[in-house]
C-alpha cells in the first residue's frame, strides 16, 4: 500500500546545505515510501548522485532536483514552503495543519536553514524535542505526521490497541449542476420513472 495514495495534494522534501549523501540517500528512500512526490537539494555542499542508502532507487521513481542557491530554487505553482527548524518561533509539529501542496526543507547535519531560507519559508516548523537529530529522521518524523493528520485511518480506540472498527467510507456529496441547482440521486430515480 502507498501510504501517500490516499491523501489529497502532493508533497516534497529536501535538504538545504546537505554534505552526507547517505543522510539524504535514507530521506529519499524515506520519501519514496511515503509517496512524495518529488526530493531536492539546494546548495548542497557535496555533490548527491546515486547514494548506497538509496536501497529503494528513489532516483528511478521520482524527481531529484538540486538549486545551487536559495534565489534559484522553483517550487511548483501554489506549493507552501515548510522549513523544518529547532527555532523558537517555529510552529510545534503536533500543532501544525499541513498544507495540501507543501515543500519541506531540512536545514544541512551540524547546521541551521540560511536566514534567506526561513525568509522564503511560509512556515516553520519544528519537532518538540530537546535537541536536533539527523536530518533523515527528522524528514521521516514530518512525512509521517502529514500522512496521520491528513491520510485516512480509522480512529484510535479509547484503550490500547488497535481500532475496533474499520475506517469510514468514503461518502461522495450531492452533485452540482451548472445551472446552480442540486439535484438529489433519489429525485433523479423519481424523475426517470
């Protein structure tokens, strides 16, 4: 199963700063298997080709873009920029509503996102935690809160364990006409007969 296949809109991460490909190997492979839609680097401090981490092949399944810089980095039309940063005006992840087309970007291992990024960001976030952890996991802890708070799971049971009840199907609304007026599927069958 595509954990991302359920969810509406789309989604990517990346890394500014990145200088250990097999950090940012293990966040694509990561990406991959939440079902981004694409991954990226911008000023990469070493080249990132084809790391062994990527045991997925991430690369065959989805794009990799990498900006020399911050001013040269193109998100698609409409696509939210979201840092991810140990900052004290960052939004505590728990707290945050993702947006349906977001951009994630880890700031590099051992470093911060650049003020010019945090500028360009619509949001930061970051992971209540007392201190930073690699940038891989910390991608993996972002992908995997959008996917609970925007995928469809059946609810958590009062006790421990797992749902006593499958999810909720999906329930379609009335269809709208251009002519304004909602017409209701049981009026149709009555109209047809």
């Amino acid at each position: 199963m595509n954990p991302g296949a359920g969810l509406r809109g789309y989604f990517g991460i990346g890394v500014e700063g990145a200088s250990k490909p097999m950090n940012f190997g293990n966040l694509a492979r990561s990406a991959h298997g939440f079902g981004a839609s694409f991954v990226f680097t911008v000023a990469p401090a070493r080249t990132i080709d084809a790391p062994p981490s990527d045991t997925s092949r991430s690369r065959q399944h989805l794009p990799w873009y990498s900006y020399k810089n911050v001013e040269e980095m193109r998100l698609p039309d409409d696509c939210r920029l979201v840092g991810v940063e140990l900052i004290d005006q960052a939004i505590e992840l728990p707290s945050f509503r993702h947006p349906t087309r977001a951009a994630y970007v880890l700031g590099p291992e051992g470093g911060s996102l650049s003020p010019e990024m945090v500028a360009r960001c619509e949001f930061v976030v970051k992971i209540p935690m007392a201190f930073c952890i690699n940038v891989a996991m910390a991608g993996v802890v972002v992908m995997y809160d959008r996917m609970v708070s925007l995928g469809r799971f059946a609810e958590r049971p009062v006790r421990a364990g797992g749902p006593t009840e499958a999810r909720a199907a999906h329930v379609h609304g009335k269809p709208v006409y251009s002519g304004g007026r909602r017409v209701d599927p049981k009026e149709r069958k009555a109209r047809k007969r």
